[in-house]
C-alpha cells in the first residue's frame, strides 16, 4: 500500500480511539478512500493486518456500507438524492440534468472522467430539497438551472487544468 | 390568525446573525456554565432532575430519557459508554445538522453534562458519513473544548475526566437502529442485536453498559441543568414535556426547521401559518409527520379519540397537536419530527414507490421478513409505475407488509411496512384504480417520484 505520510498518521491516531482495533475499520477505510480513491483488494488485506483481523472481516464491511466503493470513480463524485422530500421537488429531474450535461448515466464514469453521478438515499438536508453532494460539500435547492451552473463549474475547473 | 410563537432553546442560536461555531463565541454567550454547575452536583441528582423533566428521546421511539438512564447497569465493574446517534438518516428529518455544523459546542456540553451523570469515561459520537464537515466541526470543536479542559483528564480540576471522539458511518440508514450503530462502532456490519439479551444499557458497546442518546436529546440535558426538571416540565404539555424540532419539507410555501413546545402548536398552524400553506393552485393531500417511516395522514380523515373523563373528541389532521402522545392516538408517530407534505400533484402509488425503493436499499439483509419482504414491496410498487399495473396489487402490497413486521429483530420491520400498510388503508381507491389512471394525463406540477 503506497499511502500519504498524513494518511498513515491519521491512521496510527485513529487506532488509539478505541479500546478494541476492529472499531476502527471504517475510519481507516475512510481514510483510504480519501487517500486513494477507492478502496483496493490490496487495501482490504493492509487493513485487516494493520487491526489484527482476517481479510473477510474488512471484506464484508466495504462491501455493506453503501459510501465504499471497489472500483475508481470520475474525478468528481455528484450525489443527488433520491429520497422522498427531494424527489417531491424535483429530484430526478435534476439528476437528469447533470447526466445530460456530462452525457453519463448513474453510476458511470462520464466519458471525459471528469465525474461520476449517482443517485443516493436521504440527504438529510429535506427543507433544502432537492439536495445534491459534489464531493464533501452539500448544495441545496439544486434545480436543473442550478444544476446547469454547478455542471459549468465543474467543466471550467476542468478546462483550466488541461 | 397570526402564526405561533416558536420557543427556540436548542436552536436558539441557530442561523442568529455573527454566532460562531467557535469556543469563544459559545463561551461568551454562557457556554459550559452548566457543565461548571452539572460538576457541582451529584451525579444521581442529574438524572433524577433528567427523570423529573419528563425528557423523551428525540431520535424517533420518544422513550424517556431518564427512564434508559435509570436502566444502566452500574454494578457489574465494566465501563460505562455514551454514544452519540447523530447518524440523522430518517428521510424527512434535518435537524441535528444545524446543531452540530452551527452549534457543536452546545451538543459537547450536553455529552460531558450526562456523561459525567452516569460516570462514563469515554464517549463517541457516531456521526453520519455524509457530512464530512460536520464531522471536522466536531472534531474542530471537541479539540478545543480538550483544550480549555472541557474535555478530557481532570476536567476544571476536577477528579473527573471523559473523553470525546468522533466516529463515522459510511452510509447505512440501519446504523440509525441503536444496537446496529454498536455493532459498526465495533467495526462490523450494522446488523442490529436481539433483545433481549442485547440492551445496551446491560450489554451495549464491547458488552459493556452503553447509553445511546440522539443529538438533540443530550442538548436538552444541559437546559435541564439550567433550569431544573421541575421548570423544565412547565414547557409542553403533560408528558411530552420541553420543546422539539420540527421538520417541514415537501409540498409547502416555506419549508424548514421550527421549534415549539412539544404539544403546542397544530398540524394545522403549523403547514398553514408558519409554513405558509400549499404551493400556489395546489391542495394539500396528505402528511408524513415524523419521518418516512410514520404512517401517513390523508387530509379530511378525521381522528375520534377518547378523553381522560371517558368523553371523546374529533380531530381533523389539522387539529392533530405535534406532541407525542396524540400523533400515536391516531395511529402513526411523532417520530423523529420530520414532516414530509404531500399536494394533490402526487400520485400515492408512485410516492410509495419511492419509500419503497429506500427501504429495499436500506434492509440489512439480516431477518428474512425484512429482506424479501421489504425488496418484494419495491419490486411491485417499482413495476406498478414502469410496467403493468393490476388492480389487486394494494392488497398484494398489504399482505406482504403484513408479513414482515413484528417478525423481524429490530424496528425496521415496523418502519418499512408501515407506510405500505398506512398508504394503501388510506389510499386503497387510488391503488385499484392505478391500472386506468397512470396513463392519463398528470396534474399540472406532477413530477416523476421513481
């Protein structure tokens, strides 16, 4: 495993807060993911040494939590919720909007790998619907307008860096 | 008629203009004042003030807080944790957000104030993992507390010390059910705990006696602190005592976060006038009013409950008092105070197809009930909407619902077929009549919902 010297740091700090190893599998995990992308077989196995576990007790975690992914993801990750209050405000359509303005579907890598976009379940961000992530940051009343100007960002950051 | 007065006392500060999240400003505004007090007093006296003051949880069960305290076993030697349920997941619910991106310093003091009550060490909060700034603002905020010695060994130079650390989820609403949130802070799959043997208060956390409190709960201890149990019952109404945040979202002018006192203010005023009705040229149709898993309301069904001198009185839904004790009367919940709107642009097979699709997504897969049944629910409400709809699909739906709850080991089972069963009692007309209907032309605003 090639992890960051600040992530294997987090990582040494993060053990210390618990009395039993194993509770810090989904920190780490956490920390990998942040680090890496997503979360490598490699990675899986690193972890179980690190706790003392076997592989299968990491294994089954990354695969239940639904925020774990095996595999990478565009550079941008676009979360729109799909739950109840947003869709009553306009939720699918503007997961709609951000798949047409990178021409993916959920759960692609939109062709330019700039992003992927998924639908997730509550938020928690209901009196704001329809709510969508872009990485950590939450974005609130995201209709197709606001969908359209946050795409336009996402592409403008992506031109500057070519 | 004006709206009502909201009593803010746990989001008094919330979105108040030039109020920080930083220590000094919590600090200049009376901050870890009570825990100075709470240190003062004996722990017993703390909880017997939190038994006084009628306090109910205000994650979703609304169980009182001092009664779980009072459960604790404190004799068998074993430490003794706190957990923080700020894993907020119940669909239709934002409120302890606010408190932990806006106030973090007021949830740490409620923590070391019941911590301290019940002689834990150690406490953890189990914050969700989609909000990753939420999660650095307590981290952020308990750092400082440590280091004004809020927080840590020999607090205020006193014998007593707890500390704090923030723990994240990943993304599963089950880690919301208290004994699955211990079993993923032991770093395994949420699968909840049967009870008994499992309650945390004897068997919780490494086997250990564990208190689990939600966010906006542990706020309220330091107020009780403030103002003792006795003033504390003063607020609400008989037994559903102190205040609660209440949650509109969906088909309102206005939606947002209020708080009242529990009891004090109608379904009614409360989408009418602090809400500001239904959206321009619609009607209000029906109401989740705490969270997905409550059962619905229909606007125009009306509530015969009965009185304590053994006379009755009838309720619309507007008439319905958002308090605990009434919500249940009419058979559904205060829950955890999320109040989801629906207009008359929703079609009710196609909004259950939506609940259902959480829910199935949401299963952990551990009790068979709950697995298929939930997955089942979702596949025939999903094809209902995209493919062929049957007329007998309601009571197709129903048995199926009926199947899973009270078979399962924790309340999801409950929680996923109670908006099946409430939306196909109450709506049964629509759901047998779906067949014709979901070719015909939508109502102005109708939008997809699956």
């Amino acid at each position: 495993m090639n992890l960051k010297p600040e992530t294997l740091r987090r990582i040494d700090d993060v053990i210390t807060h618990y009395p039993v190893k194993r509770s810090a599998v989904l920190m780490l995990l956490h920390a990998i993911q942040e680090d890496v992308g997503y979360i490598p077989q490699e990675a899986i196995e690193w972890v179980a040494q690190k706790l003392e576990l076997q592989p299968i007790n990491v294994y089954e975690v990354v695969t239940f939590y639904p925020m774990f992914r095996q595999k990478p993801i565009g550079r941008r990750h676009i979360k729109v919720c799909r739950t109840l209050s947003c869709a009553l405000m306009g939720g699918y359509k503007t997961c709609a909007a951000f798949e047409k303005e990178f021409d993916t579907h959920r759960g692609e890598i939109s062709p330019d790998g700039e992003v992927t976009i998924e639908f997730v379940e509550c938020l928690a961000s209901c009196g704001t619907a329809p709510v969508v992530m872009i990485d950590d940051d939450l974005h609130e009343k995201v209709d197709t307008a606001k969908a359209k100007q946050l795409s336009d960002q996402i592409k403008a950051e992506a031109a500057k860096r070519r | 008629m004006p709206a009502p007065q909201q009593r803010r006392i746990i989001f008094r500060h919330i979105d108040e203009p030039g109020y920080t999240n930083d220590l000094a400003c919590y600090v200049k505004h009376g901050g870890y004042e009570m825990l100075k007090k709470a240190l003062a007093m004996q722990p017993a006296a703390i909880i017997d003030e939190v038994k006084k003051s009628g306090l109910r949880g205000r994650g979703g069960a609304g169980f009182p807080c001092g009664v779980k305290w009072g459960l604790v076993d404190r004799k068998s030697g074993k430490p003794i944790y706190l957990v923080v349920n700020a894993d907020e997941s119940e669909p239709g619910t934002f409120k302890d957000r606010y408190i932990m991106h806006q106030d973090p310093h007021q949830l740490i003091e409620g923590i070391m104030i019941s911590a301290w009550a019940n002689n834990v060490k150690q406490a953890y909060i189990y914050i969700r993992g989609e909000m990753p700034h939420g999660a650095r603002i307590l981290e952020k905020a308990i750092a400082e507390a440590r280091a004004a010695n809020f927080v840590g060994p020999n607090i205020l130079g006193s014998a007593y010390g707890c500390e704090i650390y923030v723990h994240r989820g990943a993304g599963a609403y089950i880690c919301g059910e208290e004994t699955g949130l211990i079993e993923s802070l032991e770093g395994k799959r949420p699968y909840p705990r049967i009870k008994p043997p499992y309650f945390p208060a004897v068997l919780g956390l490494y086997q250990c006696p564990t208190i689990v409190n939600n966010v906006e709960t542990l706020c309220h201890v330091k107020h009780i602190v403030e103002m003792g149990g006795d003033a504390y019952t003063k607020i609400g109404t008989p037994n559903n005592t102190g205040t609660r945040i209440l949650c509109v979202s969906g088909h309102v002018k206005n939606p947002g976060y209020f708080e009242y006192e529990v009891g004090k203010i109608t379904m009614g005023e409360l989408l009418n006038e602090v809400c500001g009705g239904p959206l321009p040229g619609r009607k209000f149709k029906a109401v989740i009013p705490g969270g997905s898993s409550a059962k619905i309301l229909k606007f125009g069904e009306t509530f015969t409950l009965k009185n304590k001198d053994g006379s009755t009185r009838t309720l619309t839904v507007e008439d319905i008092p958002m308090d605990f004790d009434t919500l249940a009367a009419c058979g559904t919940m205060g829950g955890s105070g999320g109040v989801i709107v629906m207009d008359d642009s929703v079609n009710m097979v196609e909004a259950l197809a939506n609940i259902n699709a959480f829910y199935a997504h949401e299963s952990c897969g551990q009790c068979t009930p709950c697995r298929e049944g939930s997955l089942w629910m979702k596949k025939i409400t999903t094809r209902m909407v995209h493919e062929k709809a049957r007329s007998e699909d309601g009571a197709l739906l129903k048995s199926v619902a009926d199947q899973i709850a009270g078979r399962t080991i924790c309340a999801f089972g409950e929680a996923c077929s109670w908006p099946t069963q409430s939306f196909v009692a109450k709506f049964g007309d629509e759901f047998k009549a779906y067949p014709e209907t979901k070719n015909a032309p939508k109502p102005a605003g109708a939008l997809d919902l699956v």
